[in-house]
C-alpha cells in the first residue's frame, strides 16, 4: 500500500491545478475568459466550477474538506460584478457581495441564476466558439469596409455650368489664334518699321549713341593731363626752323 503512495501517477493532483479558497475565483474567470467568452450573458460562478471540473484539468484542494467552503451569495454576487458592467445597479447584488447574510448558506437572489441548468462542458463551449467566430467575422468586415472607405475617393461633384461655350464663340476664338500666328510669322522680311528682318529696332539706335557718348565721356576723364613743354624746348625748336641769315637781317 505504500508503493502507491510513492507513484507519481496515484497523486490526486498530477498535472491539475489546484483550487484554493483564495485562488479559486481568479483562477475560474482565467478558465471562464480562455473557453466561455462571450456568451451573453454569461454563466454563473458554480456553473464554469462545474465545467472547469468537468475538464480534469482542476481539482479542490484539502481546504475544502474542512470549513473553508465558500460563501455562496457572496461568490456569485462577487462574480456577476467580475463579468456584468451593469451588475452594480441592482443593489440586491451589492448587498450580497459586501455584506453578510442573516443566516450563513443562504441562497443567492434570483439574479444568481441562469439558462445553463444540465448543459455540458463540450456543448456550451461549441457556443462559445460560434460567437466568437462571428464576432471575429465583424470586426473583419468592419476593418475591411474601413479601409474600402479610405482608398475609394469621393466622385467628383458636377458643379453647375455658369457660362455655356457657344459655337461663334469657339468660331471666334479660332479666329483670333489664326490673326496672332499669321502676325507672328516669318513671311515677310521687313517688320512694321519697314527695317530689314533681322535688325535691331529703331529705339536701338539712340540707346547705342548715348552708351557710345558715356564711354567717350569715361576715356576722357580718365586720361592722364599732359606735361607743359619746356621753353627752352621751344626755343631750340624756333631756331631749328629760322632760315640763313635769319640774324643779319634783325639787326
């Protein structure tokens, strides 16, 4: 009898998790979230300790033996505020979670209760999985129509014509563009001045001549002043040009 005690396969808790008074409701809701989410609305505390029980994936610890079971009322007011966003304003739930009964044992109210009375594990978990697949399936498609709404731009809107294009007007217009082409043509070898193709234009001329008369203003200007000649220079050069004789007839 001993030799069973020392297998590891005659243990009560081999590879199970172990629900404690104090670990008991956090680990359910991990179960309730990971198998039952989201049925609406959702089961009972004692109904997902049923099916967590029902997976042989948990067990009761020694506590439970004893005097640690737990407050009925006050577990399932406790947990419809965990999983219920509106649970708070019946205020007979409130009541139960915070406050002590009267008589210890006393049943929860009727909002303790459910459609869940004799559905299995494997059943309510095939619900389950439908609703979260359709679920999945909507956030889809609304993902997908967002992002349709965001590539297809808006059609242009068609604004009201003010001003309709007639046929003498297009007619006019051709008109015009043909008077502008044969204006600017190259035909004719003389331009409105009657100067040869090619030439610079009348008003050229002045602007040449007055940038002429500036540049000859500038050199003048410029130039270095001469040296006065000397008059010893200029008598040399007197001499040199007198003729024979120059000074018998002076005298």
């Amino acid at each position: 009898m001993r030799d069973a005690y020392s297998k590891q396969s005659d243990t009560l808790g081999l590879n199970k998790i172990a629900l404690s008074p104090r670990n008991i409701r956090n680990e359910i809701f991990k179960f309730y979230r990971e198998h039952l989410h989201p049925i609406s609305p959702a089961p009972s505390f004692r109904h997902c300790l049923q099916w967590a029980l029902q997976t042989q994936k948990y067990y009761l610890n020694w506590q439970f033996d004893f005097t640690h079971q737990l407050n009925f009322a006050a577990v399932e007011a406790n947990w419809r505020l965990a999983v219920d966003p509106h649970a708070g304003d019946n205020l007979g739930i409130v009541i139960s979670a915070a406050f002590a009964p009267e008589k210890r044992g006393q049943p929860p109210g009727p909002w303790a209760f459910d459609r869940h009375d004799d559905v299995s594990f494997q059943t309510v978990c095939l619900t389950a999985m439908d609703e979260r697949e359709n679920q999945h399936n909507t956030e889809m498609e609304g993902m997908i129509g967002g992002e349709a709404d965001v590539r297809t731009p808006d059609p242009p809107r068609r604004g009201r014509v003010e001003h309709a294009v007639t046929t003498d007007s297009l007619i006019g217009m051709v008109v015009l563009l043909n008077d502008l082409a044969a204006a600017r043509s190259d035909d004719s070898d003389d331009d409105d001045s009657g100067r040869p193709a090619g030439m610079a234009p009348a008003y050229r001329d002045a602007e040449a001549q007055r940038q002429a008369e500036e540049q000859e203003d500038v050199e003048f200007a410029n130039e270095p002043p001469r040296r006065p000649r000397s008059r010893y220079v200029d008598d040399v050069a007197g001499e040199a040009g007198r003729p024979a004789g120059g000074d018998d007839d002076d005298e």
